[in-house]
C-alpha cells in the first residue's frame, strides 16, 4: 500500500502542484494552506469553504494525520510539556512556555542527540533519527490546537528550535521548516521570533547565515575550549575561536542580540573565573547572556549551583556592562528539562492521551 503524503511538510508552492494535478484550480491549493497554517485544521472535512467533493478528494490522495499525543503535564505557572508518538512508535517533546503578553513554544528537530552533551538527558538515549518537515511543523499545530482548546487568547508568537537534538544537523528539514514558519500567507511568524539553538556546527552556522538567517542561539556552557571538551564532545571539532569568528559575522536581525545559552553547573563552570572568561570571549559581540541554574537529575552527575553563586556570576558580567539574565527554573515538577519525559515514558506502556494538568497557564519570562 502506498503511504499517503501528508500536507503538512509541503510548501504552498508545492501543495498547488499537488492540488493543480488532480485538475484544481490553484486558489484551492491557498484556500487549504490557510486551513493547515492559520486554522491548524486536523482534518479535510473542517475545510468547509472548499466543496464536498474536493474534500472527498483530498482524503482520497492527502492525509493531514498529527502526532499522537501520549502525556501532557502542566506545572504550576503554566509550562506545559507535550510528549508526542511518532508514527514509529519514538517519542520527541514539545514545552509551551507562557510569557506576559505571549506564549512561546519549544520544538525538537530529533529523536534523541548524537551530541552527548554531558549535562543533557537526551543524551542518555542515543540519537535515533531526524525530524521531517511535516513532524517539526505538526509540533506547532498542536501547540496551537491546544491553546485553543484551552481558552487562551494569547498569541503563539515565538518558535525556539531548543527541544530535543542539534537543529543544524537536520539542516535541510529545519531550513524547510523555518520557510513555512515565516510564510506570510501562512503561519506568518516573523523571523526574528523563530529562534535556532546551536551547540555551534560552524559549517552549518554559516549556510544558515546565507540561507536563512534568523534569531539565534549558542549553546555556550564554558569559556574556554578544554572546559568546553569536557561537557560537550562537539567541541572537540569546533574551537570557540572558530565559533566566535562565524557570530561576529552572522547577520543581525533587526539588530537583535544573539542568545548565548550558559548552564551554571555547580563547581564546574559557575566560579568568577569562568564569568571573566566568558566576558573576555564576548565583549564586543551583541549579546545577551541567558543564565541557566542545571536542573537536576538522578541520571546526571552535576548539581545545581547556589543562590549567591549563582547571582555572583550574574552581577560581574552586568559590572562589565553585559546584559546578562538568569532563567528562572521552569517545569521542574514536570520532567521540563531537554529529554526527561521522554526518559521518564521509555519502557513504559504508553497509554495515550494521558494528561496531567496541574494549573492553568500564567505568565513568566523565557526569553
């Protein structure tokens, strides 16, 4: 039996092909991107501004199928995971994060990460597979749906490519998947609220620099190179020099700062000599450094620093005129760290739709 193509990875240049090929006129191929974008349709039969018949037809040849969703967790501010089966039977993770006036969502681009980052639980189960199109996009179909279904008149406004696995290496799916994101006669988010997060593929930071520059993102975690090595393999390809080099080159959007992501690990990274580091290997870069206090673990040998250890790191990049803000910890109740509902759902009978809400969503700061 031949697989059915889901609309939900196409581009509307693409679905006007599929649609002008079964003797349409093209303007139903718009009128069905708005319903997969705007509306985040679930089925050809909510599409009731096209003729029965054509949504007959598109289910004959189409199929618009979603992700199962498997758990939803919601903590008590209002971070909602999301931990959606794949047709394969694997399990990736979305997290809406509620903001003031705003909620953001955080996608994954892979099953699992062939990083191995040492900090990261995602690690722990391997890399399986990258994402495609339609699975990155259907992430924010259902984000939406839910918000939605939940009442909330807050926009979506904000898509950080931050879940589970390393998005430039599912280069060509993310490229594709950040086009449809951007369409202005589609989802319409604008670039600089589509966020990558990188733990710094040089090659491909420069291809997305020409491809599709957008808000970015740097995994950072350590000042110098064999700190750096010791936390996070990838570091042995890509020198900070090398990275540093690639950032101060990248093109800005609307002037925007670069994201540079910093997980204080206790008695690791978080001492005054890695903050006077980290200030000599930025300054004079556009940044804005994002504090992150670890969330613990029992898998992962590392603890959270403490408060004053914390703050004291933040206070001398703010001395050195740095904006520099500290994360508050979110969805710790809610296995909300990269990989840990997944974890936590492997070898367990997955019972679907299982959901846990725990309070209704508020409002906090993520970015």
């Amino acid at each position: 039996m031949i697989k059915k193509p889901n609309l939900r990875g196409h581009t509307l240049e693409e679905i006007r092909s599929l649609i002008t090929s079964l003797e349409e006129p093209s303007y139903r191929a718009d009128q069905v991107y708005n319903w997969l974008t705007c509306r985040s349709a679930k089925s050809f039969q909510e599409m009731t501004n096209l003729p029965k018949n054509l949504r007959e037809k598109l289910s004959n040849y189409f199929e618009l199928s979603l992700p199962q969703i498997v758990e939803i967790l919601r903590d008590e501010e209002g971070t909602t995971k999301i931990a959606l089966r794949l047709e394969d039977g694997e399990i990736i993770e979305s997290v809406i994060i509620p903001e003031r006036d705003h909620f953001t969502l955080c996608v994954s681009t892979q099953v699992g990460c062939a990083l191995g980052c040492k900090f990261c639980l995602t690690a722990k189960t391997g890399f399986k597979r990258n994402l495609e199109v339609k699975e990155i996009i259907s992430q924010v179909v259902i984000a939406k749906n839910l918000l939605k279904e939940g009442g909330d008149t807050l926009p979506l406004r904000n898509i950080v490519f931050m879940g589970m696995g390393e998005p430039l290496a599912n280069y060509t799916n993310l490229i594709k998947a950040l086009k449809i994101l951007e369409d202005k006669r589609g989802f319409n988010f604008s670039r600089k609220r589509l966020t990558v997060s990188t733990a710094g593929l040089v090659p491909e930071l420069r291809s997305l620099a020409r491809d599709f520059p957008t808000a970015l993102a740097l995994s950072l975690h350590a000042p110098r190179d064999d700190l750096r090595q010791s936390l996070m393999p990838i570091a042995k390809r890509y020198f900070l020099s090398e990275i540093i080099d690639v950032l101060r080159s990248f093109p800005r959007i609307k002037n925007g700062r670069i994201t540079i992501e910093y997980i204080l690990i206790k008695e690791v990274n978080d001492s005054l000599r890695e903050a006077e580091e980290l200030y000599q290997l930025l300054k004079g870069l556009p940044v804005k450094i994002n504090l992150i206090p670890f969330n613990p673990h029992e898998e992962l040998p590392f603890s959270k620093p403490t408060e004053d250890r914390i703050f004291s790191f933040q206070r001398y990049l703010l001395s050195k005129r740095m904006l520099t803000t500290v994360r508050k910890s979110k969805g710790v109740r809610i296995s909300a760290g990269c990989g840990q509902l997944r974890r936590r759902l492997e070898g367990k009978p997955l019972t679907p739709n299982t959901i846990n809400f725990e309070s209704t969503i508020g409002t906090s700061s993520f970015l």
